[in-house]
C-alpha cells in the first residue's frame, strides 16, 4: 500500500482509495418502519475492499456507571469504540464512540450491532441508499428514565 514515491498511504488516503471502489450498500432488511443493510451483508461488501487498502477495524467496550451520588442511584452504561486503522502502522487510526444503556443482554446486543454498522459507515464514508434525511433524528423523542439502579 504504497505510493509511487514509497511513501506510505496514510489511513485517510486508504480510506478514500476505498470509498472511490465501494459500491452503494443495499438495504437488504426490514424492522422499525424502515429498511437498512444488515451488518453481515455491509460485510461482505466492505471486508475485500478493507484488505485491498491496508485497513482493519476493531471493536472495544467499557462499563460505567452514569450518575447518582458515590455510583448509587446511576445508570450501567456501555461505552462502545470502533476504531478503523491503517494495518501497516495500526496506531494511525480513525475512532468513534458510542454509549447507552445497558440495560439487558439482549438490548446491549442489539445497540452494538446497530453502532458497529453506523460506525464503519461514518468512518469509511460509505453509504447504504436513500436514508430518512434525519426524520426519526428530529421527531420530539424524550431520552428514557434509568432503568437499572443500584
């Protein structure tokens, strides 16, 4: 992964070597009044492409408890980072980081598979067809009451 000057491609420069390859990710599933592409079918598109550019991503999480006085009263939560990098110098890397609760092993299940997809779509740049235009982003939503107390 090297220019014509035997400078090494920073993880910026192979991320938009990929983005010029990747094709528009099909929306392949249906749940919550919307279609989206699936983590698994954004996958098997991205994962060639990755390789072909000298990129690797990985997944990382931590728990905290949010608010209440002395960690009593808080809320468990789960701060989750992606991070994609450059696989020939893997400290030049692009992160982002997502938290919610956690209040189930099914719904933590559920919001990291969500954030993983969204993730590597925003760091990579691509796109998976027509989206809302922030519709669901801008409807009146009220943030949900902790739910796990200790």
């Amino acid at each position: 992964m090297t220019t014509t000057s035997d400078t090494p491609l920073s993880v910026w420069q192979r991320i938009a070597n990929l983005q010029r390859e990747c094709p528009i990710l099909g929306k392949n599933s249906d749940g919550y009044n919307y279609k989206y592409t699936t983590l698994d079918s954004m996958w098997k598109t991205i994962l060639p492409l990755m390789e072909k550019h000298g990129l690797g991503w990985t997944c990382r999480s931590d728990m905290l408890v949010e608010g209440g006085a002395d960690g009593m009263g808080g809320q468990l939560m789960e701060t989750m980072t992606v991070t994609v990098f450059n696989t020939d110098k893997p400290s030049d890397c692009v992160e982002n980081t997502y938290m919610f609760p956690a209040v189930n092993p099914q719904k933590v299940g559920s919001y990291e598979t969500y954030y993983r997809r969204y993730a590597l779509t925003k760091i990579l740049g691509v796109v998976s067809g027509d989206d809302d235009d922030g519709a669901k982003a801008s409807e009146n939503n009220t943030p949900p009451a902790p739910t796990v107390n200790f």
